[in-house]
C-alpha cells in the first residue's frame, strides 16, 4: 500500500460509530459500530502501489484482513 489511513478516517469512524449508535437507540460507541464502517470508510483512504495493482489486490482486500486480525472485543 502505498498511503494508509490518516487521522480523518479515525474521525470519521468515531463519528460515523456514534451516528449507528443512536440510531439503535444507544448512546455510547461500541466495536461493532466500528467494524460496520470500517470498510466503507477506509476503503477510499488507501492508495495501492503498483505492486499491489499488479497483483490484484484490492483495498477492500486489506481492509478485511486486518478486520479479522482485529479482536472482536475489548479483553
């Protein structure tokens, strides 16, 4: 890859995790709000370098597999 994710993308998840919250009726940001934006929101937030459009990797790619490298709760 070659830009990754900077500190608006971290905004944009915590606001974004907070909109899902109070839409189901929660007022506090929980992991799942932020896995359900994690894609939509980082996809556009990576630029691939040739290496990786030659391959075919795809940042929607990436963004999965470090989601399932990401624990699912807070230990």
């Amino acid at each position: 890859m070659r830009w990754g994710a900077q500190p608006r993308a971290v905004q944009a998840l915590i606001l974004g995790g907070k909109v899902l919250a109070l839409l189901d009726g929660r007022f506090n940001l929980a992991y799942e709000d932020v896995r359900r934006l994690a894609l939509p929101v980082l996809r556009h937030r990576c630029i691939l370098n040739f290496e990786a459009e030659a391959e075919g990797v795809s940042t929607d790619s990436i963004v999965r597999e470090i989601m399932q490298k990401v624990p699912q709760t807070a230990e």
